[in-house]
C-alpha cells in the first residue's frame, strides 16, 4: 500500500474494504448478535441508522445493495470525520483506513476514550496493533469474530493488504489465543 498521508477528508478504499467483507450485505434488518442479548439491528453493511437517520428496526424496510452503500459511505464519512478530529498526529492512508473501520465498528465513544488514541496522540503508532486487540468484548465477553476484524485492522494499519488481511484473519483465527505474525 502506498506510503500517502492522508487528507482527512476522505475515506480510504481499505475501510470500506474490510467493512463489507466482515459485514456482509443484508437487504432486510437483523439483530448484530442473533438471539443472544445485546445485539443492536442493523441493514446493509451494518448499518444501525436508515437514510432517515432513525435507528433500524425490525420493520425498516429493506434496501438494496445500492441503498446500502450509500449509507455505508455515510456512516464511514462519519466515521472517518471522527477520526480526524480525535487523531492528532499525521497518518497515512493504510493507517486512517484501519482507524475508520475500527470506529465504523466501535463508534466516536470509543475512539475518544481509548487508550489507542492516548497513546496514537502521543506519538506511539507501534501500540495501535495491540491497543486493537483489546477491543474484542462484546457485553463483556470476547468474541473470535470480533478478534478477527482486530487483526485484519491492525494488519491493515501496519500497510496489508485488506482483501488479503480479511482472508488471512478468517482462515488463520481460530480461537481467542490467535494472533498471527503479520
């Protein structure tokens, strides 16, 4: 990936990369975690906002695959709008990727409090990749699912390729004590 920095107003091709492959596409609403509790309903790719911007519900309408991107691209807007204000030193573009995603995920709250930004802030880019995998708990339980995205954001905030770091996490993650070479 190319050692550009980034221009803080756009969202890098590598966020919404990782975001449709770990998403995936839904047309009708659904609950994030199944039948456990906790999940939040989401659409398209993840999505938790319609274009209305009322939270999706079990009767939100479905969407097709254009209307899902549309609200991709502004959820990540957002997301990458996020990321700008709180991040104070430069980032390239591979790395902004990354955060975005990680805050698409996570949201602006969690970004704004974390330990990862301290630290980002302070100059110390070698911890992002740690400060990510700590973030895997869902309702206070760790999730290999979510272990994956970590690894495939922290890959890709050290400069993988996101196709290839998507495809690695999934085949290479089996259970919480993984945590591959990148």
């Amino acid at each position: 990936m190319a050692n550009d920095l980034w221009d803080g107003a756009t969202v890098p091709a590598a966020a919404t990369i990782v975001v449709k492959r770990v998403e995936g596409f839904f047309a009708h609403p659904y609950d994030d975690n199944g039948a456990l509790p906790g999940g939040t309903w989401t659409i398209g790719y993840g999505t938790i906002r319609d274009a209305a911007g009322k939270p999706v519900t079990p009767s939100t309408p479905a969407i097709t695959e254009v209307q899902a991107v549309k609200l991709l691209l502004r959820d990540m807007k957002r997301a990458a709008q996020d990321v700008h204000i709180r991040v104070r030193t430069p980032l390239l573009v591979y790395e902004a990727a990354a955060l975005i995603s990680w805050t698409y995920n996570l949201g602006e709250g969690a970004l704004r409090t974390s330990t990862m930004l301290r630290k980002l802030n302070a100059g110390e880019k070698t911890a992002v990749p740690d400060e990510m995998r700590r973030w895997i708990n869902q309702n206070g339980k760790p999730l290999v699912g979510l272990l994956r995205r970590r690894w495939a954001e922290a890959a890709i905030f050290l400069g993988k390729d996101p196709v290839n770091a998507c495809v690695r996490a999934w085949r290479e993650i089996d259970d919480l004590t993984d945590w591959p070479a990148f």
